[in-house]
C-alpha cells in the first residue's frame, strides 16, 4: 500500500487514521512479531506526554506462556538496512552511576513507537516538547522508532530525526527532495545509534527495526498495520480525498 499524502487533508483525518492506525500495530506486534516475553500496549501513560505505543517485558514471573520463540536478530550478523547509519560518541552519552530504570506498572518500558500528527508539529513549543520526549527516551535507554510522514516545514527545516539526533550530534542531515518523510529507528545503546530511511508518497514503509536490547531487534509491522488500517478501518467515503487528483481538499 502506497504511502498516501496527508498534507491533502486536514489533521483530524489524519489523527483518526493516527488512533487506529496504533492499536492496529500494537496488535500486530503481540500476534507474533514480538518474542514471547515482550508486550505492546496503545497510548499507555508513562512520564511526560503520553506515547503512541508502548514496548514492554514482563517482569520475572510474570506468568505469561512462552508460546512462541524469539523474532530478534542480532545485529551483530544481521545489521538493519538503512540509508542512514549515525552513531554518537559514547562520550557525549551521559551515563550516571544513580541509573534510573523507568518501569511500567506492568513491566519494564524497553521501547516506544511515535507515529508524528500534524499536532506535534503545530507549533515551537509543541514541536521542542515532542523532541525533549523523543531524547528524554534515548537518555533513559529506552529504544525508539519515529514515524513522521509529513514533509519537513519552517520548524523543522531538515526534518524531524535531525531535531531528535541534534540533542546529540551536531551534524549535517538533509533529506531527498523526492523523499521528504522520515522513518528513524534508535538503538539507544550506550552508544546511542540511528538507522534512518526516506521515503516518498507513493513508497511503501520499509521493514524498520524495533530495538528491544542494544543491537537486538524484531521488525515492525508498519506496512502491514497500514495496509490494514486503510482498507479496515479508514472510512470508504473519505479514501477519495487521498487517492483522487492531486487537488487540496483541505477545510478551510
């Protein structure tokens, strides 16, 4: 399924799509995607602004069966393909000797899935709140993958990984003018690493990692989450708006 243009319609759509969108891919993570000790959960409250979605394990004796093996592979042997590869000097990670582990009620946060709305880019302060988030989550070791398929605008000029990798790195990032969305996905390490793909409209969502240990991850289901979305759930009458001529039917 193509990736379609979201800017052709207002952001409500898009926040509609958004919310079904998350609990389809939470639900195909936990249908098999995710090794048996591990969890997704929809928009679960944490710290700070609420997440899309929510990578957990279960704590020892959590009691759920291991029914099925682990989807992993190291990346030691099978590293993510990616255009992009950055990594940053550990010495610039701070690391603290009074760690603190951030935990769930139902288990241990190893890793969050932000899926970018129109909302986080709406403004200064909503777009420095969802950066602070994004890097709050690297800092405490907790692995992420961003989605943002919306082109770069005035406050984001260079797109949404080089405001995430820029409370790291400060390096150069610009992204194709025939691909300007960003699929990120972090290892948060220590060191922290990104792998980092450009897409277009048009182009289907590559198979991103999510990172569930340093240099151990599954592949997320974005495609086939799409997919499912858009032919299950998103609403027969409005698919024109996004699949006929390029005309903005944007309101107002």
């Amino acid at each position: 399924m193509p990736i379609h243009d979201w800017t052709r319609v207002d952001a409500g759509l898009f926040h509609a799509f958004h919310h079904d969108w998350i609990t389809g891919l939470a639900a195909a993570l936990n249908a098999g995607a995710l090794p048996a000790d591990y969890y997704a959960l929809p928009e679960q409250s944490i710290r700070g602004p609420v997440p899309d979605v929510l990578t957990l394990q279960l704590p020892p004796g959590g009691g759920r069966p291991a029914s099925r093996a682990a989807a992993g592979f190291a990346v030691a042997t099978a590293p993510p393909q990616a255009r992009v590869v950055r990594r940053a000097e550990e010495q610039i990670y701070a690391r603290k000797a009074d760690h603190v582990a951030v935990r769930h009620r139902h288990g241990q946060i190893v890793a969050v899935i932000e899926i970018v709305s129109p909302g986080n880019k709406a403004s200064a302060h909503a777009l420095r709140t969802f950066v602070e988030k994004a890097a709050s989550y690297l800092s405490d070791e907790i692995h992420l993958l961003v989605v943002d398929l919306f082109p770069p605008g005035r406050r984001d000029p260079q797109g949404i990984h080089k405001a995430i990798w820029g409370e790291f790195v400060e390096e150069d990032f610009e992204l194709p003018a025939d691909r300007p969305l960003t699929v990120a996905s972090y290892d948060a390490g220590p060191p922290p690493v990104a792998y980092v793909e450009s897409v277009g409209v048009g182009d289907v969502l590559p198979p991103m990692p999510i990172f569930l240990k340093p240099g151990f991850y599954v592949p997320a289901p974005l495609e086939e989450s799409y997919q499912r979305t858009w032919n299950d759930f998103f609403p027969d009458p409005l698919k024109g708006l996004l699949e006929g001529p390029n005309v903005d039917r944007r309101e107002g």
